[in-house]
C-alpha cells in the first residue's frame, strides 16, 4: 500500500514533462531519493556521506594512530620510567660509593697523618738514641776513668796508726827513734807483736825501695855507724845454713842482698836491711843477737 502511494506521487509530479521517459518507467516502478530530491541535493549529499567517510577514516587513522602512539608513547614512558628508576639507583649507588669514597678518603688522610707523627716520631727516637749513645759512650769512659783511680784511692782510704807508714797497702814502723833502743832480732820480734804486727816481711822491690828510702833520711844522723844502722826483718835461716826464710816459713827466692852477703861471718842467721843508695843491695846477715834497729809490719785498716 505505501508503494502504490508512492507510486502515485511520483506520477502526479512527471505528468508535466517528461511523460514519456516516465511512461517507460511505469512499468518497473522505481524507489530512488533521486526520484524523491532534487539531483543536486542528491550530489551534495553523496559529497557529504564521502567526506564523512573520509573524515570518518581520517579519524579512525588518527584514532589508530593515536593509539599507535599512545601505545609507543606508552612503552617508551615506560622505558623512560625504567631507566630513570635506573638513574635514580645509579645516583643512589653513586652517593653511597662517593660516600664510601670520601669516607676512605677521610681515613686515609687520618692514617697518612698518623704515620707522618709516627715518622716524627721515629725521627725524633732515632736522634735521641744518638745523643744517648754518644752520652752511653761519654759514661763509659768516664766510668773507666773512675775506676782507674779505685786503687789510688782505695790506698788512700787506708789508713795506719800515728807514728806508722803506709807502704804498698800495709802499715810499717820503723824504731827511728832514740826512745827505742837497739835491741836482738827475738826482742824486736817480741815488740811487734806486743803492737799487733810482726817483722817486716820485704818480699817485694816496691816495699824495698819505699823502706829504703825512709831509712835513708834517717841515716843522714851519721853519728850512728854504718854496722849498726841496720834494721831487723822478718828473715832468718835459722832451721837450716843458708836456707832463708821468711817468719811465715816461705822460702826467699831472690833478696836484696848486698854484695858478698849473706857471708853468715860468725854464724849469722838474721838478716837486716841497711841505709843504702842502692835499694837492690840493702840487706847483710848478722848475728841474731846483734842490736840493731828494726821495722814492724801490720794490715792497713
Ligand atoms: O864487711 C861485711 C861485714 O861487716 C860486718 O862485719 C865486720 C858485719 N857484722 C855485723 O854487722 C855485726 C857482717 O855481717 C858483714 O858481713
Ligand atoms: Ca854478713
């Protein structure tokens, strides 16, 4: 029914002009908006659903572009987002290893500066183990002085009664003067040891010649004769002829004897020693009996 309508429109609009055509057409009626509008209607519409079309696909293009781009976009703010997160490490890894760095560097400055007081410190050893080894060596020689004046004055130190002489670390007295008559070898004998001592036992050249010496000033009163300005020791051979011996029973090996003594002339078994120039012939023999001087012998205190 609406084609029939419709067909009667179309029919009344061509029955002006155009009757012909519209006759062929009666036949095989025709539904066609170019029947119903005007054909330039008709183009401007086509031209419109092209362009739609076209814009329609321009913006699917740009739409898949867009998402193609979004899409890109995407991945590399992804990308980006990765390697700033790297940056961002690396920075972080960067400041802990710079202050790992600086933290070694600070040590190290410590330790370099502890080393250079240590190297000063070595330095200022080493110059004071010099000064102290030149003070050591100072010490020892000084030391070495010292000790080599101990004997001086060790002997010194000793000391003998009033009216004694010290000889070679041993007290001596010699009966210089007048109160103390001359008397026999035993009677000497007995006198020093009622003072604490015994003949003189000269059994050394340094003992001779001091005790020369002495009774060598003494002899200058020459008013006494040379046989009686002898003094008693502490030497006899009184055990056995020619057999000296000393009052603890050592035998004399070499004495001081004057030349041609001992001669024992008269059996003379005590020897004495006399003033001489000659301290190595000093000593005679005479009788025991014989009055003479004598010297006393005892330790040093
Ligand atoms: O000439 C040496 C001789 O001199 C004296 O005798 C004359 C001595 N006598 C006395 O001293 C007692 C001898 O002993 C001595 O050998
Ligand atoms: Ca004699």
């Amino acid at each position: 029914m609406e084609e029939s309508a419709y067909n009667k429109l179309i029919h009344q609009e061509d029955l002006s002009a155009d009757e012909p055509a519209l006759r062929l057409n009666q036949e095989k009626p025709q539904v066609s908006l170019s029947l119903v509008w005007p054909a330039s209607t008709w183009t401007s519409r086509r031209v419109i659903e092209i362009i739609l079309a076209a814009l329609a696909a321009v913006l699917l293009a740009v739409d898949i572009g867009l998402g193609v781009y979004y899409k890109n976009l995407t991945d590399e703010s992804r990308a980006v987002m990765s390697i700033s997160r790297e940056v961002a490490e690396l920075n972080a890894a960067h400041e802990a290893a710079t202050m790992i760095q600086e933290e070694a560097q600070m040590r190290l400055k410590q330790e370099i500066t502890k080393q250079q007081v240590i190297k000063w410190q070595v330095e200022y050893q080493v110059k004071r183990n010099g000064e102290y080894k030149k003070l050591a060596d100072k010490l020892q020689r000084d030391i070495a002085a010292l000790k080599s004046h101990i004997p001086t004055i060790r002997e010194s130190c000793r000391h003998c009664l009033p009216r004694w002489t010290l000889v070679d670390s041993a007290c001596f007295f010699l009966s210089f003067s007048e109160i103390y008559s001359s008397r026999s070898w035993q009677e000497a004998r007995d006198f020093c040891k009622k003072h604490g001592s015994d003949l003189a036992v000269v059994d050394t050249f340094e003992k001779q010649l001091k005790l020369n010496q002495l009774i060598n000033i003494h002899h200058q009163d020459l008013s006494r004769s040379i046989s009686q300005s002898g003094f008693w020791i502490g030497l006899r051979d009184v055990d056995s002829e020619a057999v000296w011996k000393w009052l603890d029973g050592t035998k004399l090996s070499e004495g001081f004897w004057n030349d041609g003594e001992p001669n024992n002339s008269g059996n003379e078994d005590c020897a004495a020693t006399y003033p001489r120039s000659n301290p190595f012939k000093g000593w005679n023999d005479a009788p025991c009996t014989y009055n003479l001087k004598w010297i006393c012998e005892m330790s040093a205190s």
